[in-house]
C-alpha cells in the first residue's frame, strides 16, 4: 500500500519535530490472537511435501491453543506445524485461523505457487522507456503491472506517467502544464495515480483529466503519497512562501470532490500510507514538539499515538490491510528499531541483525516486514514479523543491501550492492538467495516495488541521477531447455533466471546423468555468462554438474 517514495519523507521526517497525536486505544477485555505462516513459501512442485509453520502465531494476552489450516485446494489440517502435497499446478491461497485461551480466533493468509519439477522460473527485465526525454523512474506499481513514476519530457521536464505492458508511456500532467514538474508516487488497482503537480496533491483517474486536491488552509504545497482502492489520498501539506518545507508539513486526507482533512488538528506531521478500510499510517508530533510519534486512525478517524519502544520518538512508514503498521522507534537505550503495531496491540520490537538499529519500510498483508537492519558496519536488507526472528536477506556479494518493498508470498525487492561494488536491484525471499535482477547493460539497478504477481519496477541506468524506469516480470522456463545447448532460450534483453537448479532443490536426477551430456550442459552455461547475462549463477551450476561429474567418473 505504500508507495515506494515514503523512504525519501523518512529521510527528511527523520530531522522533524513534529507534533502527538491525540487519542489511546483503550484496552479490550480479551486482545484477539495475531497468526502467523512461517515461512512464506513463493513456490513449490507438485507431489513434494511442503511444510506450513504457523508456531510463530501469538496472543498478546494469553496464549494460541489451536491452529486450523485450509490447504486452498479442499484440504484442511490442524497443530502448529502441517504439512501438504499439492496434486495439480496452480496458485492456493493458504489460510491459518488461531484460537486463543479464551476463545479469541485470528486469520492469515498465504499464497503459494505449485509448479511441475520441469518449470523453472525466470525474470525479464523491460526497458519503460521516457515521455520524450532522457530520463525515467519507476515508483510505484499496481496488481495488474501498471507502473507510475516521472519521466523527462523533450522540454526537460520531469512529468507523472502511468505505464505497463505492451503500452505507451502516458503523460499525466494536464494540459497546459508542460513546462512544470509533477510525479507519480502511488498507484492502485484501479490505475488512479498521486502525487505531486506543481506543488499540489494530485488524484489521476484513467480517461479523466488530473485533479488538483489543494492544500491546507494556510499551507503553500502539498503532495499524496499513498491511494487506496477507493481512491482516498493520504499525504502532506504545509511548506512556506519559498519552498516546500517539510519541517512545517501537516498530514491530510482527501476523499474525491471533498475538500482536504487535517488528520491531526493542526499539528505538524505527514500521512505516509492508507489502507482500503481507510486506517491511515505517518508520523506526527508530540505535545512538547521536541519528537514526533507514530500514529494509525481508528475507526472514527481519530489518530492514536502508537508510543515508543522505551524511547523519545517513532515513525510509521506503512500499514496493510489488517491495520499494522510498521516504521522504527527508539529504544530504551536510544537505538531505533523496527516495529509492528496496531490500534488495541502493543508496539513489538522487531529486533535487528546483531547490530543496534533497524528500519521497518514495508508491511504485507500477512504481517511480513522488510526494511533494514545493522550488521557490523553495513545494513541489510530482512524480512520480520511479529513472533518471527528476523531473516538475514544477504547480498549479491556485496557488503550492503536494503529491502524497500514486500509482497504477499514474502517476495522482497529492494537494491544491493554486488561483489564488483555495482549496485543491483534484486528479489529475496525467506530461505531463499537474493536473486539479481539484472541491469541492462548498466551498472546500476534499484527495485523500488512489487506486485503480488511478483512483478517489479524500479530504477537502472549508469546510476541513480542517470537512469530509466524498469518493468522485471516473472516468465516460465523449462528447466530442459537451461541444460540444452541446442535450446534457443532468450537469454538476451534482460531475461535473469530467478533460481538456479541447486537453489530449488533439483538433485542429480533432474540434471544429466552421462558424462557425455555433461559436457553439453557445461557448454550451455558457460554459453551464456558472462557477455549474455553477467548475473547468471554460472559458478553455482557448474560446481554441481563438477560434483555430479565426479561421482560418475568422468574424464
């Protein structure tokens, strides 16, 4: 739900004093039990045993005494631990439903994608293109692949875009408006785009002209950061006469045709996220205006303060569907960590990777968060969620990483550094390896958002200040055809296997078994790195067909 610019109001929020927010969840007599599916499974084959781990589930207030499972294809379970064979290809959705002490149920759900043992998943990676200039960016992007960002005009101007597809890129600023700057930072399923124009909020409908949505009173700029299904816009306003301060922003609301709400009374703040039930997360001031305080609307709309870790401050940066809400807080011993919270649930310590700080930027609607977190003197990127130990991303080879956004089968996306000091963006999952997406050609690549499909978008260029919007879509291979010399597999314009065969588990018998054909296969990889695909796993493949080759004696 966030759009994938909330990252760059985190940097400039993090130097804000901005104001509480009003309200505190009352405690309820019996505090509904949180399920949790760990690990999130992105894929599997058919007839294998995949193991649904939802010991990880917690009730803030008593314990979880019952775990119920549906399987997605007619199949349920029981206990905290099941596991299931899928007898068909297809996308199920998982459900656990927990049941507490004192009677109190919670539901989540899981995705998992069940393939044959011969399909082998793969990325390719499109070039979006620009609005006629030289430059693009890729924010934000929708379940059916749509994409908003900016991109340079003829004129040099950075003008709001919504693409996918097999489509022209459109321009989204108004007419009239062509020698003025306007961007695109959040998009929903049903293609309308905010942002900011000129200085304003903007809400894009398809096939409508662009809408300004004003400013507060008394503020001079504004801009909306995140859109709902139902075309609610959350954001920031404020600023002076000179510029676009952030220092003085208020948080706001904007419903179509209504005239914009300050969510928090005139206190300073800023709205980073809203969810389809209309509970909106951000950031906002205490009384004393010395820190500011995360926040999430109940029901009536009133902003409750979601308090500290033992600290000073906080910072919401997102939330989903079931109302959490993620971002960092400080502790008692002043480290800021990660967090998941919710209005009635406590703040939870997300922990980090050994180090003191970490960062919650994205939340799932199953609870999942990703960010970054401290590993000696670098970050990494994580995956976390409540009752969950926090996962260790990696890196490409590099020393760095972070995780920007997260999808509902645990898929992360974010940027690494690689082993030659390139920055790259990638696709993680829980135990799984952060996979390369890939740069084009370039050397720079930063994968700012991901769809449910696993679809993402981003950013790749010679680097950050130098770069076009990106479309990586997952295709499917066959695994014969990767271990075919004769296969005419388009390993150009961008197509990045997704996994290699020993990350999914393929054993001897599923890579060739003559010494003859061996030798076929080393051609193949070799064929194919590093002119054609630089990021292509070549030395993890070829050490299995050594060891394969070893243990049938070849010459």
């Amino acid at each position: 739900m966030r759009p994938q610019l909330a990252f760059v109001v985190l940097a400039c929020l993090a130097l804000l004093a901005v104001p509480a927010c009003g309200g505190g969840g009352g405690k309820r007599a019996n505090q509904e039990p949180i399920a949790s599916i760990s690990p999130y499974f992105e894929h599997g084959f058919v007839a294998a045993v995949m193991r649904f781990d939802g010991s990880s589930s917690v009730d803030p207030d008593g314990r979880v005494v019952g775990w119920a499972w549906s399987f997605g294809d007619g199949s349920t379970g029981e206990g905290a631990v099941a596991n299931h064979r899928y007898a068909a290809v297809g996308v199920y959705v998982v459900q656990l439903t927990v049941r507490d002490d004192s009677g109190a149920s919670g539901v989540t759900q899981s995705t998992v994608r069940v393939r044959s043992e011969d399909e082998f998943p793969a990325y390719q990676m499109l070039d979006l293109g620009t609005l006629g200039g030289a430059k693009s960016d890729g924010l934000a992007i929708n379940a059916v692949g749509q994409v908003t960002g900016y991109a340079q005009t003829a004129d040099g101007y950075d003008h709001a875009f919504i693409v996918a597809v097999g489509q022209s890129m459109i321009d989204l600023s108004p007419e009239g408006s062509e020698r003025s700057f306007s961007r695109g930072t959040a998009i929903n399923d049903a293609g309308q785009v905010t942002g900011s124009a000129g200085g304003n909020a903007f809400l894009a409908t398809p096939g409508q002209p662009m809408v300004g949505l004003g400013v507060l009173v008394g503020d001079h700029c504004s801009e909306g950061l995140d859109v709902n299904a139902s075309g609610q816009v959350v954001g920031f306003s404020g600023g002076t006469a000179t510029s676009c301060d952030l220092a003085h922003s208020h948080a706001f609301e904007a419903t179509p045709g209504q005239p914009l709400i300050d969510l928090l009374g005139g206190r300073y703040g800023a709205a980073h996220a809203i969810n389809d039930a209309g509970q909106v997360a951000g950031s906002a001031a205490r009384a004393d205006g010395k820190y500011s305080h995360a926040f999430v609307t109940a029901a009536d709309g009133t902003a409750v303060d979601l308090g500290t870790l033992g600290g000073e401050w906080s910072y919401g940066s997102d939330i989903n569907n079931a109302g959490q809400v993620t971002g960092n807080a400080q502790t008692a011993d002043g480290d800021p960590h990660a967090f998941v919270a919710g209005t009635g649930q406590p703040m939870i310590d997300l922990g980090t990777l050994g180090g003191r700080s970490s960062d919650g930027l994205a939340i799932n609607d199953s609870g999942q968060v990703t960010g970054v977190a401290q590993l000696g003197g670098y970050y990494h990127a994580f995956v976390a969620g409540a009752g969950q130990a926090m996962i260790d991303l990696g890196t490409l080879g590099g020393r760095f990483s972070g995780g920007y956004d997260i999808n509902i089968v645990g898929q992360v996306t974010g940027i690494s550094e690689t082993a030659d000091g390139s920055l790259h963006a990638f696709v993680a999952a829980d135990g799984q390896p952060m996979i390369d997406l890939g740069t084009l050609g370039e050397r720079f690549s930063w994968g700012r958002a991901i769809n449910d499909a696993g679809q993402v978008t981003g950013l790749f260029g010679a680097s950050e200040l130098e770069g076009r919007a990106f479309l990586a879509t997952p295709i499917t291979l066959l695994f014969s055809q990767l271990i075919d010399s004769t296969a005419a597999v388009p390993v150009a314009s961008g197509l990045i296997p997704l996994v290699t065969a020993a990350q999914t588990g393929y054993e001897d018998k599923d890579l060739p078994t003559s010494c003859e054909r061996l030798g076929q296969y080393d051609v193949a990889v070799t064929e194919r790195t590093p002119g054609q695909i630089p990021e292509f796993d070549a030395d993890r493949l070829l050490s299995q067909s050594s060891a394969i080759a070893g243990e049938l004696d070849c010459p």
